[in-house]
C-alpha cells in the first residue's frame, strides 16, 4: 500500500503511542510544523513528521516513511488522446516512471492527491480548468509545491512562456514535443527534487 506525503493529527498520535492532545501541543509549541486544509484540518507532511521525530531523539521507523521508493511519479495532463499517447509511451519506454494520465484540469486536480505525482506533464490550453490555474493552485499549496511542471503549450510565444513561468511551471517545452527534448526536460527536473 503506498503511503501518503501528509499525515493527520490522528495518524502521529498512533505512531508515537500518545493522545491527540498530546500531538496538538507539539502543534501550538511550534516543535511539529503544519499546515491546514481548507476545511481546518492540521495535516503535517511526512518528511517534516521524521524531521521532527529525528530531531528530538524518537524513534524512526523507516518503512512507515518510504524509505527506498526508486520510481518517480509522473502525471501527464492533455486532452488530446495522441499527445497523451506520445509522452506516455515515451516514458514507458524508460521502465523508471510510474505514470498516470488525466485529460482536464479538474480530474489533474483529484490526482494530485491521489496519485502524488512528482513531476506533471501539464498542457496549458485545457478544457474548464486550464494548465495556468492548475499550476497556481499545485505551486500555492504547500502539500504540492514541491512538485515540478513541466508546461506543454503548441502557443510557445514570448508572452505565454512567460505567463507559464509566472504561473509557478517550472519548465516548458513547445508542441509539438520532441522525444529527446521531453527525456531530457523530465530527466532534469527530477533530478532537481529535493
């Protein structure tokens, strides 16, 4: 079972054996660092739960934070089917990517928390929500920020390259995409992740 990158109160307060309460005042005294959803909810991110845990001398057990995951996540976002077909055989062919796809903004949204993707192939010119509002929430979110874009866009102008960037992606590449260009480009901004 994969493990997700955010845990809630509940789920620090089962792993150090001790009550919420116990886990709320770690919150209020500033030792376990949080953020909060939406609704109002404390979720705190995996690695910021074994930075703290590693911190003050508790135990850390090393399979609980997936430790050893060696194939990176990527989420390619278009609704044209033979673009979608195109990077994601590319990538197959690698055999080092776990891949999913999405055709809108709105369904890219749902897998970005799902599937926890580490980079995401994002068209600009989506149907509903488009790759400029995706990439706004991805990069204002602190539970995603660290995920890597690389925009897509067959309007590769000064302008829109430079409203893509603005936007929060990370990287561009012009339709249509190139094999070598995509390898390269995803390669790069993998490497990049902390």
């Amino acid at each position: 079972m994969r493990r997700h990158r955010f845990l809630t109160t509940g789920d620090i307060a089962n792993y150090c054996e001790v009550t919420n309460a116990a886990v709320l005042k770690w919150i209020d005294s500033g030792k376990l660092s949080v953020f909060t959803t939406p609704g109002g909810h404390y979720r705190i991110l995996r690695t910021h739960f074994r930075d703290f845990l590693l911190h003050y001398g508790m135990f850390v057990d090393e399979r609980y934070f997936g430790r050893g995951r060696t194939r990176k996540r990527v989420l390619i976002v278009d609704d044209e089917p033979t673009v979608v077909t195109f990077i994601e055989s590319a990538l197959r062919l690698e055999a080092k990517y776990d891949l999913a796809t999405a055709e809108d903004g709105f369904e890219a949204g749902q897998l970005v928390v799902s599937f926890e993707p580490d980079l995401i192939i994002l068209d600009i010119m989506l149907p509903g929500m488009d790759g400029f509002e995706v990439c706004r929430r991805v990069k204002s979110d602190v539970a995603t920020q660290y995920v890597r874009i690389l925009a897509i866009t067959g309007f590769a102008s000064e302008e829109n390259i430079r409203k893509i960037l603005h936007a929060g992606a990370d990287d561009y590449l012009a339709k249509p995409v190139k094999l070598h260009d995509l390898r390269e480009k995803v390669a790069d901004l993998l490497s990049r992740q902390e």
